[in-house]
C-alpha cells in the first residue's frame, strides 16, 4: 500500500474506534428500554448486577456506518457490484446473524432453531460469495467436489459458533475477534488485497471502541448479536485471505489464526457428548472458567486467553512471511501443549477420553472372555 492509502486506512480506523465508542454509549442507554438486559443467575452468569445487552448492534452499526464512509466520502469502492461481491455478502450475511442474535438475546432460541438458521445464514454467502472447492492440508490436496457448499457452511457455522460458545468473560470474545482479524489483516497484506486489509482492520477498530465498556468489568455485553457476528466476520474474513483463485482454501493458517476459540469448541463438544449431556446444553467448563478455578482473576484469565491468541497470531504471520505452514503448527502444539501441561485447559476432556478408551478396553476383554457356546461342538 502507498502512503496515502495508509493515511486513510489509519483515519477510518480512528473513525471506527470513535463511531463504535459512541454508539456503544447509545446502546447501553437504549437497551435496559427495550429490555435487552443480561440479569446474573449465581451459577452461570456471575456479573454482579443486570447489564445491557446490544454491544453486538453497536459494534455492527459502527461498521456499516464506516465501510459506507470509506466507500463514498474516501472513494476506496467498496461497494463495486460491478466486480467482487466478498465486502458486500460478507455484511449482508453478518447483518443477518446479527438479527439472529438480537432475537435470540430477547426471547432464547432452541439450539436446534438457533442451529437451523445459522445454516441458512450462510448459504446466500456460500453461494454468491466465497465458496471452497479444493482443501489444501500441509501441502494435500482434497477435492471436495459436490461437498464445496456444505463444507464451506460447516466452516462458517463453527466460527460463528466457536465465538458464541467463548462469550462467557468480559472482553473475550472481542479481544480474541481483534487479534484475529489482525492476523487476517496481515494475510491479506501478504495477498495484495487492499479491500480484504481494509475490511479486517475496520472490524478490529469497531472491536475496540467497543472494548473499552466491554473490559472486565463489563459495562455492556456483546450478546448473542455482537459473537455470532465476530465469528461469521473470522470465518469469511478467514476464507478469504486463503482461498486461491481456483477456490482452493490453505486450511491451516486460519485454524492457527483461530485455535483458541476452535479448541475451546471441540473440547466443549467431547466433554459434553461423553458426559451424556447434548452439545447445546451449557456448563461452566470452558477455558475462562477453568482459568478462574485455578485460581485467576477475571483480568488474569483474559489476559492468558489473549496472550495465547497473540502468540498464534504471531505464528501465522511469520509462517506466512517464511511460506512455511508446518512453522504454525509447531505453534499450535506447542500453545495448546502448554496449557495442556500446566493443567490450565484440556486436561479434563483429556482424562474422560481415557476413562472411556480404558471402559471400552474392559468390555472388549470380557467379550473375549466369555465361554463360547459352541464349544461343545468340538467334542
């Protein structure tokens, strides 16, 4: 980029940050009005008193609102309907998964329902925007062929639900959708892509004008409006910054980039499968909380969570300078092997999957054990 498109970049991130913080202000005055309000239960929800909801609206709003100055007043066309389709699908989509969210904060949607339309969120993205044909995995290449759409569903829905599910501290789900659209930002640099740099970078300046009511300890929440819309943004965002022209998707920078939230996800799936529980039903197992059972603050644990995302974050981009993904995976399994080790996170859904492999090894050995009933036939 020349210096006066970052001259400009810097200016509509100063806007951003700026728009959000006010309209955050709004939304924590509108919200308790319309009865957006998270009331603590003393089990789950621990804040000390109700807090507004809406963040997730304000943080959306600030974000139309500066991609539409950007695009008119800064003459940057982001909106090229003539050409490529990514900003304007990617907004579309991410307005709908905010609807969902607003709904789904006032009158609580069955997780089935929630799911359902999760999917059908993304199919208009899917089919008109961005859409994997080809995984490249370390250098193997999987043809997807009539499973491109679904697959490319399957990976949005898990952003959007990996951030949901992480909503559970004051700032995490922010903090974590600032360090990895940063990390999305810098893929994009690498690319060329000045639209995709642009679009990553007023995500991240909204998040933090918003990150100042969101810190602990939190003036107002994201709600389920402000995480699903995170982590559609993550996933397209994602998507973009390594799809190939051919539609080939590079797999493994973006699940670096977003390990933290996507390790928190499967952990959360296994344990809750293998206690007879179902997916959708919450519990206070995720990695905040067991940073706090080990004894941290509230800032503590957010910080740690950061931190590890930083570390990924810093991972991607120099296996992405370096043209070296197995660079970030060393990354991932050396983050994800210290919290492991230091019994931070994992190592519960570690010990139930060898609770289970030991009850299965049991019951294979009686099997075999059992008399035979045809064995009178050898006499």
């Amino acid at each position: 980029m020349d210096g006066l498109l970052i001259g400009k970049t810097l200016v509509l991130v100063g806007i951003a940050v700026g728009g959000t913080t006010l309209l955050t202000r709004c939304a924590r005055w509108i919200a308790p009005r319309l009865g957006f309000v998270d009331n603590p239960d003393g089990r789950r929800k621990l804040h000390k008193q109700p807090t507004p909801l809406l963040g997730g609206v304000a943080v959306f709003v600030g974000l139309v609102l500066t991609v539409l100055y950007a695009s008119f007043a800064c003459d940057l066309n982001l909106f090229d309907l003539s050409g490529d389709l990514f900003i304007t699908w990617s907004l579309a989509t991410a307005s709908i998964f905010c609807m969902i969210g607003v709904y789904d904060d006032r009158w609580p949607l069955r997780p089935r329902t929630k799911f359902l339309l999760q999917v059908l969120a993304c199919i208009p993205f899917t089919v008109w925007g961005r859409t994997a044909t080809e995984i490249d995995l370390l250098g193997i290449d999987i043809q997807l062929g009539m499973w491109s759409v679904p697959f490319t569903i399957f990976w949005l829905v898990a952003c959007v639900n990996a951030f949901n599910l992480l909503d559970g501290l004051d700032g995490q789900a922010t903090g974590l959708g600032i360090v990895s659209c940063l990390a999305f930002a810098g893929l994009a640099i690498f690319r060329g892509d000045f639209q995709t740099v642009l679009l990553a970078l007023l995500v991240v300046g909204n998040l933090l004008g918003f990150l100042w009511y969101n810190k602990p300890p939190a003036r107002i929440f994201l709600g389920d409006a402000g995480s699903l819309m995170i982590g559609f943004l993550a996933g397209s965002l994602a998507l973009e910054t390594s799809l190939s022209g051919a539609g080939q998707f590079s797999i493994v920078l973006p699940c670096v980039a977003l390990a933290i939230p996507l390790f928190d996800t499967c952990m959360a799936i296994v344990r809750r499968r293998l206690k007879g529980r179902g997916i959708g039903e919450a519990d206070r197992e995720h990695i905040h909380h067991c940073l706090q059972d080990q004894g941290f603050s509230r800032v503590q644990s957010l910080l740690i969570v950061l931190a590890c995302g930083l570390v990924l974050a810093g991972f991607v981009l120099s296996a992405a300078v370096l043209r070296s993904e197995p660079l970030a995976v060393t990354g991932l399994i050396l983050t994800v092997g210290a919290l492991l080790s230091g019994r931070l996170f994992g190592h519960r859904e570690l010990a139930l999957v060898a609770l289970r492999l030991q009850d299965l090894r049991a019951r294979l050995q009686s099997l075999r054990q059992r008399p035979n009933p045809l064995e009178w036939l050898a006499f």
